[in-house]
C-alpha cells in the first residue's frame, strides 16, 4: 500500500503530517511507498533530501492524491464553494474507498462539505482528535501534543512582549523581582505552561475548578491558589463542568486580586461542548499593571478574556493580548515530530492485514475515531462516561 502525504495549504499552517523518521519507519513495515508532496516538509525544517534518504519518493500534489491507498493529514482537506478541493488538495482526485487520516472535525459545520465529499467517493476516515483520552490511546492522542506545545509557546509568546525578565536576579545594577505568572485551568495546556514558566524561573500559580489539579500544579512547584466555596468542577473523563454562580462569582473576585498583582496571565480554561467561559473581564484587563500579558489559549472556542481577539494581539490599555490559535504550528518541527508519531503509531495500530486494512469495529479507538467506512457515515458516540 501507498502513503501519500500532501503540503499544509491552509494560510500559516506550517506543520507536516510526516517526518522523514516516521517515513522510514512505514517502509520498514512493508508499506510499498511513502509519497510526499515536495515542500511539504519545507516549513517544519524537513527538507526533501531528507525525505529521500529516508527511502520516500518526492511528487506533485496530484499525484499524492492520484496514487496513494491511504492519505495522512493534519488539517482537512480545503473544499471550494464548488464543493471541489482547492488548487493544491486533490480530495475529488482520491481513488475510492481510501483511507484518509487527519484532524478532520467532523462535527465542526465548515467541515461538513469535507465529510460529504468523502462519503460521495466511497473513502475510509478516522477523526485524530476523536480518538478516546484512554489510557491505551495516550501514544495516539493529538489533543495531549498538541496542547503541551501550546502551553510552552504561550509562555515563550508572552515573555517575548513582558518587558523584563521572567526570572528574578540581584545585580551590581540593581534587584530585579521575579515575574508573577498565573495560569488559569491546569489541563495539560496549562500544566505545560506551569512547567514552562517555573524552568524561566518565574514565581507561578495555578488555577483549576478540578481539585485533582491541586497536586499536579503543587509537584510542578507552583502555587495553587483557590476560593473558599467548595466545589468539584470534574465532570465526565476528566473534563470539566459547569460551575454554580456561587463559585463562579468566587472565582471572579479571585481573578480580579490576582489581576492587580500578576504581571502574566494565561488562559487555558475550556469545557468540553461549550464556549469557554468568560473569566477575564474588561474590569480585570484594566486592572493589571501597563506591559502586562496575556495569552488566551481559548481564543479558538470563544476566548476566555473579553478582549481577546482570535488570531490576534492586540494593546489593551498598555496590557498586550495574545489570541492566537496556532501555537503549535508556531513550533513547526516540534509539532510535527509529535503529530507524526502520533499518527504513525496510530496508522500501524489500524494496520493493514493480507492487503486490505483491518478494521476492527469491536476495537474502542477504532470505533470512536472513524468518520466514514467505505463512504459509509459512521455515526459519533457519545463522549465516555466517567
Ligand atoms: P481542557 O482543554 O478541556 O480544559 C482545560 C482545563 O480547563 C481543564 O483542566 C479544566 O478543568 C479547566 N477549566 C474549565 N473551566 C474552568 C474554570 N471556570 N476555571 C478554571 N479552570 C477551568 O482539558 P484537557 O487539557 O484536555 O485535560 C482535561 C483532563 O483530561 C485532565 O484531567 C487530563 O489529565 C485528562 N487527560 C487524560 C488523558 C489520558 O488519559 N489519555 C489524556 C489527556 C488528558
């Protein structure tokens, strides 16, 4: 069988589904080919020597399309009004019943046209930010890499607009206070930015309505700051709920302290099937000191500051906002590395059997991450249960 892997074509998209290491890794397992589009590595820093030393073939986009079994991707294949894929995806040009792998969102309403194309041409799909948070899923999880890059690049984001230091020193010029960095919802985004920040050398607190978060923040040495009501927001799998007004007004006049006193903020507070919830208002915005930042990592799903913008930075009051929703492309090769393993090692458990691919339907990852099988629509499951 044939794996093609096309160019990222979405504007600033800078990831690619496939390292050369992964790609030599496939060819090893018996995949006939490894087709990359040429340059589709270019951004990440895969070069495609690289990909030819490691026994891949460079091509066009059309014939990625044209001659691979199965396609991996990152984002989905861009459709245009005329229900066609765009200059250089080839959707329409895949051969029935391929398989096609990527972040494809199905249930995303942009992403619709794209479902409906694949059902029309008979293709397979899986869904990588589908597949189940279980434990057996873990090397496979998108969502987890993902996000850990993200909570990095935010703390490297806004330290590159704080104007001092993050870390604390004494000098023959003069003591420099230590930045004071709080990171609201310790999921592993935010876990990742309490890390980050801490390895800076920047005094840090972390917020989370689930108490398991508690120890998670405290072993990463940072603080756990709280309010006096108390409440459990762990919802299903983990996940968080919705709060009472009660904790939700505690959690507000918190946020409003903190404010005055941080000279960081980052936001990482979602609640799976929801907008995020607002927590930084106008008021606290106002509240932080001139040259204070903020990243709002939630930007994508809404924001969790009334002024953030998504996509964009914007000056607040001398207090910069940072919304931008590509972090992880941010950190191309980074990115890639971790996508691409995460995909392979998916690719392989789903791996082709005598010829055809071995589609176990019993199998809990299989069932929960497939869109279409043979151009059927596989309907969703319901998020597990706790
Ligand atoms: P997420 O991106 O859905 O949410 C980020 C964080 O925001 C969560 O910690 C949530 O509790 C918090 N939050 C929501 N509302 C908030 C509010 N009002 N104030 C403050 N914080 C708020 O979460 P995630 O990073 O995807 O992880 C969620 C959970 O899933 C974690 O418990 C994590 O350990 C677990 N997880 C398990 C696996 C696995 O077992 N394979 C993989 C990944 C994550």
């Amino acid at each position: 069988l044939t794996i093609g892997v096309p160019l990222e074509v979405r504007s600033g998209e800078r990831r690619v589904a496939m390292t050369p290491q992964n790609a030599a890794l496939l060819l090893k397992k018996g995949f006939k080919q490894v087709l990359i589009e040429n340059g589709a590595g270019f951004a990440a820093q895969f070069s495609g020597h690289a990909y030819e030393e490691a026994g891949a073939t460079l091509v066009n986009a059309s014939r990625v399309w044209y001659d691979s079994n199965i396609i991996l991707k990152i984002r989905p294949p861009r459709i245009t009004s005329r229900g066609l894929v765009g200059t250089n995806n080839y959707l329409e040009g895949f051969r029935k019943g391929g398989v096609l792998i990527g972040t494809l969102q199905p249930n995303i309403d942009r992403n619709k046209p794209v479902v409906d194309s694949m059902v029309r041409k008979g293709l397979t799909s899986f869904s990588m930010d589908m597949i189940p948070r279980i434990t057996r899923a873990q090397t496979f999880d998108v969502l987890s890499s993902m996000a850990n890059i993200a909570g990095y690049k935010a703390v490297l984001e806004a330290s590159n607009h704080f104007g001092r230091y993050m870390t604390g020193q004494t000098t023959a010029a003069g003591k420099i206070p230590p930045c004071k960095v709080l990171v609201i919802g310790a999921g592993v985004a935010g876990l990742s930015a309490i890390a980050t920040a801490r390895r800076m050398g920047a005094i840090v607190r972390g917020f989370d309505t689930r108490s398991a978060a508690r120890e998670q923040v405290q072993s990463l040495g940072a603080e756990f700051v709280e309010v006096s009501v108390k409440e459990d927001g762990s919802g299903g799998g983990g996940y968080a709920k919705v709060m009472s007004k009660e904790f939700h007004d505690a959690e507000m006049a918190l946020f409003l302290e903190q404010a005055k006193e941080v000279d960081i903020i980052i936001t990482t507070a979602l609640i799976p099937g929801r907008p995020a919830p607002t927590l930084l208002t106008e008021e606290m915005v106002s509240a932080m000191k001139p040259g204070s930042v903020i990243v709002d990592l939630a930007a994508e799903n809404g924001g969790n500051c009334e002024i953030t913008v998504p996509g964009q930075l914007t000056d607040y009051k001398g207090v910069t906002v940072i919304g931008y929703t590509d972090l992880p492309s941010r950190l191309p090769t980074q990115a890639s590395t971790l996508y691409s393993n995460n995909i392979t090692k998916f690719l392989l458990s789903i791996s082709p059997k005598e010829g055809h691919f071995g589609i176990d339907m019993k199998d809990e990852v299989v069932r929960r991450s497939i869109v279409t099988h043979n151009g059927e629509l596989i309907p969703a499951l319901p998020p597990i249960a706790p």
